[in-house]
C-alpha cells in the first residue's frame, strides 16, 4: 500500500477536480525537491515532484471507487476514508 500511496493522491488530485459535481476544496501543493536514499544500496537519489492540487477533505472509498473501478481500502465502507 506505501508504493501506490503517492501515486493515489496525485491521480486523484488531477481527476476529480474536473469531474462534475465534486464536492470540496482543492489547495495546490508546490513543487519541491527532496533527496532519499535508497534503502538497499544506500545511494542518494533526488526525487523532483511537479505541483499538484489536493482535495481539503478525506476521499471516501465511493469516491474513489467512481473515479479508479477499485477500492483498496481493507476495512470497507462507502462513507469511510481510502
């Protein structure tokens, strides 16, 4: 769940501001730059994330469900947070 965690947020935050009906509001998060290291080999590496738009409030399970055909939450519930 960590390794799509990221990629979950910024497909969301890129969708569902343009869909009809959305309710919520969004903020822009800036872009930024930041360095890991890579676990196993212990190199350095600079990660670079473009700016991106967040809903304020949690995405419930229906929600996100509509948006991606899945729910990869474990405990369900269509009013539960993802």
């Amino acid at each position: 769940m960590q390794k799509i965690f990221p990629f979950i947020i910024l497909f969301i935050s890129t969708v569902i501001p343009s869909l009809a009906g959305v309710k919520g509001d969004f903020v822009t998060i800036p872009a930024a730059e930041y360095e890991v290291t890579d676990g196993k080999t212990g190199i350095p590496v600079t990660v670079s994330v473009e700016s991106f738009r967040m809903a304020t409030t949690e995405v419930t399970q229906k929600e996100f469900y509509e948006v991606m055909g899945f729910n990869p939450s474990y405990e369900r519930g269509e009013a539960r947070p993802v």
